[in-house]
C-alpha cells in the first residue's frame, strides 16, 4: 500500500477514536470513518466499531490491503470535541479529501482532541444546580433543595479530586454515593424537617449513567447488539454501585448514632 493511504488510514481511525473515546455512538464513529475514506477515493474499505476497539481493513488491490485495529479506554463524555470532529469531516467533505492538506487536518484533529474541559467552577456549579433541580423535580421541598444543592457540590469536588486517580471508574461512583448520603443523614439528623430521600435522589442525580443506558437503547435500535449490551450492562453496574454506596453508608450512619433514618 502507498504510504499515503497507510496515513490516511491512520488519520481517519483516530479521528473516529477521538469520537469513540469521548461519548460518540457506534453509528457516528462508523459514519466518520468512512465519510473520510470515500472523500479520499478509498472507498473499498469495512468497518466494525465496538464501544472500545476500532478494527477497519482497507481493500485497494491485492498488493494494496491494510488493516488498522485501535484500543479506545473509555473516557469521559466531551461533546464539544465531538462536534469539532463532526466539522471537520464534513470539511474534508467540501474539499474532496485533498492528499496534499493531511497534516492540515491531522493538526486540526490533534486540536480537537485537545479541547479543554470546563473550569472546575463551571462543573461545580453545574452539578450543584443540577442536584438542587432534580431535588425539587422529585417532590423536595426548599430546603431539601438547598441541601441537594450543597451535596452536589461536595461531590462534584470529590469526583474532581478522585478522578486524578488510576482506579477503576465505579470507585469514585460508590464513595461519592455514599459520601453525599452521609451528608444528607447529617443534615436530615441536625435540621428538622428536611426529606432524606429527596436530598439523595437529588444529590446522586449526576452519578446516574443516563447517556450510557440512552446510548445502549439507541444502539439496539440501530442492530449494534454487542456495543447496546456493553453499555447496558455498564450502566446497570454503575446504578449497583450507585445503591451499594447509599444502602452501606446510611447502615453505617445509623449503627453510629444509634438512631433509625426515615426516607
């Protein structure tokens, strides 16, 4: 194979793992991958995408066959760098796929995937908000917002800080569960009045996997059986790991204080 299919193979596998490894479905890294090998004029070519692996064969001629296999960790979702890589393959699109611009569009590629996070302020406070809506969604009163409100914020700094760490993801989704459930029981104990279970549902609200398990149906739909069922399975066992956190820690806090706790 000449050596600028090989990089164009190259280019077009890791722009569909910068999709994959940020929240992108099976059907959009598919999509992309050979939107940009077509708009090369290598239109021969298969695809199989799994929610962590790429595997892509090139078919140009006998002398002329490649084959790319990419492992994609998973990461967190990061939508603007989704976007960023859905432009850029319909700029490819407009342009006809020019050989010539390939480091062009490899250094877009590399500025797309190195698209920063939030500021750790803006995620703080999102997710706080986030809690306090959700506490009110589900029947809590001011208070129990304003409580919700609090945890969300003593989580998301927790899950900032652990996710530093290299440990496994539903880690950091049990002990942030069952830190903001102690939370709640305090302040249920201190401050009359407050609903135990409005302040937790709303305070695990941003650990609940929503995208995975959305994802996973969208998936089914599409015929992705294997990938719909990793991503169910994955979200069952984060709301698994989400209830172990809370059941453990409110048996924890009512063998400490000796007193029983109403949700």
């Amino acid at each position: 194979m000449m050596k600028n299919e090989q990089a164009i193979l190259r280019f077009a596998v890791s722009a569909g793992e910068v999709l994959l490894k940020n929240g992108g479905e099976i059907f959009r890294v598919q999509e992309t991958i050979s939107r940009i090998l077509e708009a090369f004029g290598l239109r021969n070519h298969s695809l199989y995408i799994l929610s962590n692996g790429i595997f892509v064969t090139l078919n140009e001629g006998d002398e002329n066959n490649c084959f790319a296999l990419r492992f994609v960790p998973s990461a967190k979702t990061h939508l603007g760098r989704i976007a960023a890589v859905n432009e850029l393959s319909r700029k490819i699109g407009r342009e006809g796929g020019d050989p010539v611009k390939l480091t062009e569009y490899e250094a877009e590629l590399a500025a797309c995937e190195s698209l920063p996070f939030a500021p750790l302020w803006i995620q703080v406070l999102a997710c706080a908000a986030g809690s306090g809506s959700f506490c009110f969604l589900f029947g809590g009163k001011a208070f129990d917002c304003l409580a919700a409100f609090v945890c969300g914020i003593v989580l998301q700094l927790f899950l900032s800080f652990y996710g530093k760490r290299q440990v496994s993801r539903y880690i950091p989704t049990i002990l942030g569960s069952a830190v903001v459930s102690l939370m709640a029981a305090g302040m249920v104990s201190f401050f009359s009045g407050l609903s135990l279970g409005h302040i937790i549902v709303g305070s695990v609200i941003a650990l609940v996997p929503g995208v995975a398990f959305t994802t996973s149906i969208r998936e089914f739909f599409n015929g992705d059986y294997l990938s719909g069922s990793i991503h169910l399975i994955d979200a069952l066992l984060t709301g698994i790991c989400i209830a172990a956190g809370v059941a453990t820690s409110l048996w924890v806090w009512q063998l400490i204080s000796g007193r029983g706790l109403f949700l």
